[in-house]
C-alpha cells in the first residue's frame, strides 16, 4: 500500500535517489549533462535535502514522500508565491513507478497543503519537451501560458521552462 506523508529526516536519502534517477531519465536526452549535474549539485544533496525538511514555511512547504513499505518511491514539493498563489515545485517518481497513480497522489497531498495556505491558483514549471511531465499536468488541469528560460541556465544554454496554472477549489 502506498503511502502519502510528510518526509522527515529518514528520508532525505530516499528524496535523493528518486530524484536524481527521476532527473537523469527525464532529462538525459533534454538537457546536457553538465546542466543536469548543476542541479543535482544544488538542489539533491543530503545536506540541502535535509535543510529542505527540517525547515518549513508559506514560501516552503517541505517534502512529501510516496513510501511503499517504508521505501520513498516518490517525491515532491510546494510553496506559496504570493498571498493567493502555490507552486508545486518539484515532483518526482522513482522511474520504475510510473503511471500507477503515485504523482496524482503526491500532487493533491501537496495541493492540499497550498489550499490550506490559502491558495487558490497553483503554478508549475515544466521543461520544453518534457513528455513525461507535460501530459500529466494538462490531464491535471493546468493550462500553458507562457514560455520562459529554464532556471539555472548560464550563458551558452537555451533551454526553456513552460508555465502552467490552473484554478484550484
């Protein structure tokens, strides 16, 4: 039985592996290799993954994990960005556990979580080309609206993020 929760120290380790395997099989044939090592180096190391669970507030909400039997086979996280307005900022599925219902899960736990902030919108991020990623959100009811660079991108790289919202009751 998968179980949706608030990630706790325990499971930095678990957060890190899913997402990094989650983030070189999305990203391998979008991005190079040196953009996917940037990110992994700043945001899926053991000692900012714990910073991000132990420390939450409106801007951040912390982790939520996926666990089944106790294993973290899922991951993700959101804020508010303005008085009305979360974000889900990550979220990511070991890929082996794909398109059995995990990220839909792990998304209303999260949104849940923005609502009772008092969101009433919610903003994603995906990345031009994401397949994986682009499809589910539109099924979620998010809506593209504009394009823009990606996060992170130093000179040379012309990768872009599509925004996505949707209305959230």
């Amino acid at each position: 039985m998968i179980v949706i929760q608030k990630a706790t120290t325990d499971h930095v380790d678990g957060i890190a592996r899913v997402c990094i395997d989650a983030y070189w099989a999305t990203y391998k044939e979008l991005l190079s290799h040196e953009y996917i090592e940037r990110m992994i180096n700043e945001f899926y190391t053991y000692e900012r993954l714990f910073k991000d669970v132990t420390v939450t507030n409106r801007g951040w909400n912390g982790w939520t994990v996926a666990l089944d039997d106790g294993k973290v086979i899922g991951a993700g996280a959101g804020g508010m960005i303005s008085e009305n307005h979360g974000e889900l900022f990550v979220l990511y599925l070991d890929p082996n556990r794909r398109n059995e219902g995990i990220g839909t899960k792990l998304l209303d736990a999260i949104t849940t979580e923005l609502k009772a902030y008092g969101a009433k919108e919610q903003w994603v991020s995906v990345t031009k080309f994401n397949e994986k990623a682009i499809p589910f959100y539109e099924a979620k009811g998010f809506n593209f609206i504009h394009e823009q660079d990606e996060y992170g991108i130093i000179e040379g790289e012309d990768y872009q993020a599509l925004r996505y919202h949707r209305i959230i009751k």
